[in-house]
C-alpha cells in the first residue's frame, strides 16, 4: 500500500483490520477534473466532487491503495468521532 500517504491513526487501524471497509478523509493538493471525480466514486468516494478540497467516505479497505495511487491525494486520514470541547453542550 502507498502507506506514506497514509495517517498515523490509519496506519494503526490498517494494522488491525485488512479487511471490510473504513471510513476515510481524502484531502487533495488540487481540485479533481470531471474524470477523477468519476474515478473516486467508482472507488466508494460517493461525494467526490470537481470543487471539493476534501472528501469524506467509507470505502473498501483494498481501495486504499488506489486512492493513495491519485497525484492529487496528499492525505488519506481515519474518520473518527470527535470528542465534545469540555463545558460546552453537544
């Protein structure tokens, strides 16, 4: 896998889980053309968009390398919940 495009957190979640799917944040050093949008959903990036900076999506984890393989990735990071801001109300 093109693990260097890959965070620490979905490196170690990688380590854990070979299989099934994942949910993912895709940022990109530029917007996609038509065509690599089209490439993207076809690879579980249902909201991939031409004018979109960063995409979110749950794919199969043996997709990864082929999102990774995209000049215009620069960042594949897990999807985590984020933890509420002590003293403030969800």
């Amino acid at each position: 896998m093109a693990a260097g495009k890959f965070d620490a957190a979905l490196n170690v979640h990688l380590s854990r889980q070979t299989q099934g799917t994942v949910g993912v944040s895709v940022r990109l050093n530029s917007p996609l053309t038509p065509e690599e949008a089209a490439r993207m959903r076809s690879l579980g990036m249902v909201g991939a968009e031409t004018g979109r900076r960063v995409l979110f999506g749950t794919v199969p984890v043996s997709a990864l390398p082929s999102l990774a393989s995209f000049d215009k990735v620069a960042r594949l990071s897990l999807d985590q919940k984020m933890a509420p801001k002590p003293g403030v109300a969800a």
